[in-house]
C-alpha cells in the first residue's frame, strides 16, 4: 500500500473555504480506482493545519490520483489558502498489509 501524509497549513480567514473545497476533493478521492482511504484531520490544538491521510493501493494508483480533475480543482483552489506549501511525507503502511 502507498501512503501519505499531506501536511497543510491554512490561512485562518480561508478555513471555511478550505474545508469545503477539500470535502469535494475527498468525496470524488475515495471513489478512484485503487484508492484505500482518504482521511482528512483537522488538528483540534492548531486548527490551521491539517492532515490528509492518503493510502492507495500502488504508486502507480496514488500518481493517478494527481492526474484527475477533481484534484486538479482541489490544487489550484486551495493554493492561495495555505499560509505555506503543502508537505507530503511518503510512509511505509506495515497494517494493514496491501
């Protein structure tokens, strides 16, 4: 299985509009071929950043997943609400397996 972990910063005037531009992201996500969960945390101590918890069934699958539109919309959407860029942290998903 492929995970990330996407690190995201908001501005706080944009919160509402990110998480709204995300759920319509999310929502068309968990739909993709090959996708496993995509998770979207809101940190309750720091209510600016965010975490999206992306798994998919191969690399293959996750690199698709960045070629679709609602993706695409989510990207440029979001890009003036983040106080910083975007990080992904590849992980190593040990359970469950595949």
């Amino acid at each position: 299985m492929h995970v990330t972990l996407v690190h995201v910063h908001v501005r706080p005037d944009s919160l509402a509009a990110f998480i709204e531009a995300t759920r319509a992201n999310h929502e068309a996500s968990v739909k993709e071929p090959g996708n496993r969960r995509f998770d979207v945390l809101q940190d309750p101590s720091e209510p600016t950043h965010f975490i999206l918890y992306e798994a998919y069934a191969t690399a293959e699958d996750a690199m698709a997943h960045k070629q679709t539109a609602h993706y695409a919309i989510w990207r440029d959407a979001v890009a003036s609400m983040m106080a910083e860029p975007r990080q992904g942290v590849p992980m190593q998903a040990l359970f469950p397996a595949g």
